[in-house]
C-alpha cells in the first residue's frame, strides 16, 4: 500500500478515536486536532455548499464542472445570512440545471442542433448559465482554456447515462434544452454624491417544465432532494412581486437610483447621517418589507432634499434619537432638538400664512406626528405641541387636496394607487381617534370605502388589512358616542352586536383564506403576504377586546375576554420579535389587549419575553410608551380592591386613557 493510503488510513482512524474517546489535554491529542484543521484557502462557492476545493486557480474543478461562479474573492453575499440563503438556493437551481441540460445533451444525440442562445459573460454579480453545456463552450468563456475543441463530449462523461434514452419518454417537451434568464435590478442610493445603501434583487424568468418521469441522476444531496416537489410549491404559492407603484408618492416615481441633494449646515451634518443610518430603518418597517427600498427612495429621501421643513422635522427626530440611544444629557443636545423643533413649527406657520405648498406642510406635519413614534424615551419631558393638535393641521390640508375623494376615485378606478399621503393619514387618524375618544376625522370615507368593498393602501403600510381597520374606526365613533352620552345602552348593544358579526365575517374570511403561520419561506426569506395574514389576525382580536370593552358591566376576569387575550398571546409567536422583527408595529393591539391582560394570564408573560427580547428597544418610541403605561394600569389594576363595588356602578375597574390623563401623557400610541 502507497505512503499516501497509509497516511488518510492512519489520519482517520485517529480521527474516530478523537471522537469516541473524551476530551484530554495530552499532546497527542493536540497533533491529532492539527491534522484535522480545516483550510481557509478555498473558494467561496465550495464553502458555502461545505465541499471541498482542491483551490484550483482561476477556477476550481467542482465549479467548473458544475457551471458555477468560482469566487476566491470574498463576495459581497457572504457577510449576510439571507443573502447566503438565497444564493445557496441559487446554486442548487444551476447545478440542477447543469445535470438536467447533461442529460437532455444525450436524449438530442443525433438529432438537430437546438437554436444557439446567447449569454453574458459571467463576473462577479452574475452567475454563468449552465446551458452552454449543452452544446461547445463558448470562446468567451473563462472555462474554455482547458476545452478540446478536437473531441466533443464523450458517453462516459455522462457517468449513470451512459446508455441511450429513449426521447419518446418526454411526451410532448420539446427536444431542446430548458433555459432560465435571470435579471438583476440593483438599486444605489447617493446622499450628496456619497454612496450610503445599494440594494440589489434577481428575479428568474424560466421555461423549465419538469418531464412526467425521469430516471435519477447522481448529484449533491442537498442539491436534489424535494426539487421537482418545491419547484412546483413556488410555482403554485409563491409570493407575488413587489409592485413598487402601488402608492402615489408625494414625489413622484423616482427610479431605481435616487441621487439626493441634501444641503445642511456643517453642525448639522452628524444628526443627518444619524438619521439616515439608525432612524430611517425605524419609520416604515412593513412598508419596507412589501416595497423594498420605496421607504427610503419613494418617501424620506425626495422629501429631505426639496422639503426644508421636513428636513428640520427629520433632525430634531435625529437629534431626539440620539439622545435615548446614546444616554447623552447636557445643553447641546437638547438644544439641537429644540432648535430644530422650533424651526419646523416656524416654517409650517409660514407656509399656512401663505397658503401655498399644501402638499409639502402636509409631508412635514405628518413627519412631525408620525416619527416621534418612533424615538425617544417616555419620560422626555422637553416641551412639544400634542399630536393631535398638529393632527388638526393636517386635517384641514387633507381638505385642501381633496385627497377622500382623490382615494375613493383611485379605489373605484381599474388602476388603484391611493396616495401615500391619504393613507399614512387614515392610519394615524382611526388609531388616534381611540387614544382621544373621539370619532376619526374620515370616518365618512372609511364606511364609504369599507362598504363598496375597496382599499386604502393600509395593508401595504403598515401590516394590517383594511377592511379590519375600517371595523376599529366604526368601533371608535361608538365608543365616542358611548362617552358622551349621546347613546343609550340599548342601542349600544345593538351597534355592539352588529359590529361584532362583521369581525366575524373577516374571522371566517380569513381562516377560508389561510390561517396564521410562521412568516418564513424554506430557505428562510420573509414572506410579506404572510406576516400580513399574521399581524392582521393580531389587530382583529385586538380590535373584538376594544369592542366588547364597550359593554355596559364589561368584566376583565371574565372567562371569554380572558381567552380573546390568551388567543392574542399565541397568535404573537408567528410575529417575528426582537430588534429585528415587528413587536413596534403591534403597538396599538398590545396595548388593548395588556391593558385589560389579568395577573395569571399568558399576555402579561408573552409580552414580558419580548420585551427582553427587544433589549433597548423596548425602552424607546411608541412601545416604550406602551410598556411603561401597562406597568402603571397593571399596579392600580392589581391593588384595586373595589372592584366589585366599580362593576356594580358600570365602572370596570382601571382604563388606561384614564391613567394617561391623570399623568398627563398625550402619547399616540401606534
């Protein structure tokens, strides 16, 4: 037996010994742990599918033989993990493509050439195509240096097909080979000329059609099972595609690239960059994920560099961040927040003096009320005019611009695009209205909307279906009504029980449609569709606590309103959590359901895990408000001792609009 036998014998016996034996500190087994190191040198592409690369330069032998894209260079997919995911997945598909373009090489033996296809050269961005396997490598090729052009491809070359196929077992498939052409879109954002964000996404158009039966092939394991099973899943239930005109941005439609100007005093600079790196990731976090990049380019970009006034909004909400995150006390910041604050009311007052630019103020205001959701700790006591004063404001510009009608027009027409504006407004005006117990501003509209069965663009913002946040702004103007005394409780429990049956209807709608399930595909990427399904079932049950609360006597303790908060609670683990994930878009619905949560119940304990979960995020914006207005209704809630006396007078014990006011908290809680 050669030297070299010997030495892998010898090397993998003391490698099974290493494993059975438990750990020594002897040197012996020092030297055997070096033998086994790994090596660092070979190529990416056989690192990531743990195979090993004889490091063959320029590419190594399994990848050319395999069509794919040797990468000894660290590439840019390799620092991320969904990134790694997806060009695994990548992977897989060309060397699936590559076996099954060898054997249909073998089933064309003989017949006529298949119609030449040109393709790209491959770099660094792109992968090569596997179907010039099909037929002699292209010149151009990097592959074809070591090509015989004397000899085409031999039977052996085909390993297990070595022996013919008969073509009459493909049925009606053509006789060439499948192709897939994949376009990439990349999107780069510039901020004064500096590059700050590039994006990029590839999407495959393929004529692939798998044969009704096809004998196997020998290839990775990973590379082959369950491909015919899950190529015909993706068919059948993929996601749709991000349809990036779905609203009518303020600024039009800007294209892939957004090259933005964005002039700031030099003091200013660093609030700036803070806002661009740590804030704007913050504001839209649904919208982000249905629209990739429309946040950042479609809205806070455009608006930065044509809007003054929303720039000052965007710094003090920078400097305000900062100033939670960091810890930082003293004058300057403070000063920075307020300086930018106050020049923000300044110019809205001066734009409504002039009574010109309705659209930009409108912007602005609405950044004003919308992104203190976001930052900042609850117990910042800097002076500031409440949201829903500046809510008015924006009330009578959404007259001005018409925009109901401009949104109910959109939704009736054949081509639905509702302004952005209208809809990040309705959002803020129907969840505002129940934290100020009155009726919001375009009720009218959301009934016309919810009764003609047409959108308004809420699901695609923020996460939940429209028809449910029409059903909360009509539980809203009852539960206005019922604090004002304008309703008697025969006709509110009318109202109640009818609002109650159209949340019934959506449950039954939904669970038709499909149940609540964990948000992820199979190779881990976020399904939007899906988190939709999930983050609407949440609001729906949120939105039945919030309407039953209405009942005259309602009961916290009461057996069904203690198994609505439990089903709320379970329905949380299919919502991504921590900094990561959506707990700060469900604000409102944890709010409504901890807000009557009892000390045994599972809420209180779900919403304590991810809250830690959440590590300092918890503390900040609209959820850190939250949370620190449950602990002040669950300590009055859990001392109160007159409670049977409050249930007979119609009281139901602590109401968290209650505690707010006698704190004085004006928070919007959203």
């Amino acid at each position: 037996m050669s030297q070299p036998a010997l030495a892998s014998i010898h090397s993998a016996s003391a490698a099974a010994s290493t494993i059975a034996a438990p750990k020594t500190s002897s040197p012996g087994a020092k030297s055997s742990s070096k033998m086994h190191r790994r090596s660092r040198s070979g190529c990416f592409t056989c690192r990531l599918r743990r195979k090993k690369c004889d490091e063959g330069k320029p590419a190594c032998k399994a990848c050319k033989h395999l069509g794919l894209q040797c990468e000894y260079k660290r590439p840019m997919w390799w620092s991320n993990n969904e990134q790694r995911r997806n060009q695994k997945e990548r992977i897989k598909t060309i060397i699936k493509r590559t076996k099954l373009t060898e054997k249909t090489a073998q089933v064309n033996a003989g017949m006529d050439d298949a119609p030449d296809l040109s393709y790209s050269l491959p770099t660094s961005d792109t992968y090569s195509d596997s179907m010039d396997r099909t037929r002699s490598v292209s010149v151009d090729s990097q592959f074809s240096l070591e090509y015989d052009f004397n000899h085409g491809p031999g039977l052996d070359s085909f390993g297990n097909f070595a022996a013919p196929i008969n073509p009459a077992q493909f049925g009606g498939y053509p006789a060439y080979s499948p192709y897939e052409v994949d376009i990439k879109t990349e999107r780069q954002t510039f901020v004064n000329e500096i590059p700050t964000r590039r994006d990029s996404s590839i999407s495959t158009f393929s004529t692939f059609q798998p044969p009704p039966t096809l004998a196997s092939f020998p290839a990775e394991a990973w590379a082959q099972d369950g491909y015919f099973d899950s190529r015909r899943t993706s068919m059948s239930t993929a996601e749709e595609g991000l349809d990036f005109n779905f609203f009518d941005f303020a600024h039009g439609q800007t294209g892939n690239q957004q090259h933005a100007e964005i002039h700031v005093d030099e003091c200013d600079r660093k609030l700036l960059d803070h806002f661009i790196a740590n804030v704007l990731r913050l504001i839209f976090p649904i919208l982000e994920v249905n629209q990739h990049g429309s946040a950042r380019s479609e809205v806070i970009l455009p608006a930065l560099e044509s809007n003054k006034c929303y720039l000052h909004c965007c710094l003090s909400i920078s400097a305000l961040h900062l100033k939670a995150t960091q810890g930082l006390s003293g004058e300057q910041i403070d000063s920075d927040i307020m300086k930018h604050r106050y020049a923000t009311i300044t110019e809205l007052c001066d734009a409504l003096n002039r009574d010109t630019d309705h659209l930009q103020i409108l912007e602005a205001t609405l950044g004003m009320i919308f992104f203190q959701c976001s930052v900042g700790r609850s117990d910042d006591c800097l002076p500031d005019i409440p949201w829903h004063q500046h809510f008015q404001a924006a009330t009578s510009l959404v007259h001005k611009l018409d925009l109901p009608r401009t949104l109910t027009a959109s939704a009736n027409s054949g081509h639905f695009q509702p302004p952005f504006n209208m809809t990040l407004a309705s959002w803020i005006d129907i969840l505002g209205a129940t934290m100020v117990c009155r009726a919001p501003q375009f009720a009218d509209t959301y009934r016309e909307l919810h009764l003609a069965g047409k959108l308004s663009g809420l699901s695609e913002l923020m996460g939940c279906d429209d028809r449910v946040m029409y059903l909360i702004s009509e539980i809203a103007c009852l539960d206005s009504l019922k604090q004002q005394g304008t309703i008697d409780d025969l006709t509110l429990c009318s109202h109640i029980h009818g609002l109650a049956e159209q949340i019934a209807l959506l449950e039954a709608a939904s669970s038709c449609e499909s149940a609540v399930a964990y948000p992820y595909s199979h190779t881990g990427a976020l399904r939007p569709k899906q988190l939709a399904k999930n983050m609407t079932a949440v609001f729906r049950l949120a939105a039945r606590i919030y309407l039953c609360s209405l009942v005259p006597g309602f009961d916290a303790h009461s057996a069904s309103i203690v198994d609505l908060v439990d089903k709320l609670a379970d329905t949380l683990q299919f919502i991504p959590h921590g900094p990561d994930g959506f707990d700060r878009s469900l604000v409102w619905p944890l709010l409504i359901a901890g807000a009557v949560a009892t000390p045994a119940s599972l809420f209180r304990r779900v919403f304590a895990e991810r809250s830690v979960a959440l590590g300092e995020h918890a503390e900040f914006g609209s959820f850190g408000r939250m949370a620190r207005l449950l602990q002040e209704v669950w300590r009055l809630a859990d001392n109160n001792t007159n409670s049977a006396a409050d249930k007979a007078a119609g009281r139901p014990g602590v109401h968290w609009r209650d505690v707010m006011q006698e704190k004085g908290w004006d928070f919007l809680l959203i």
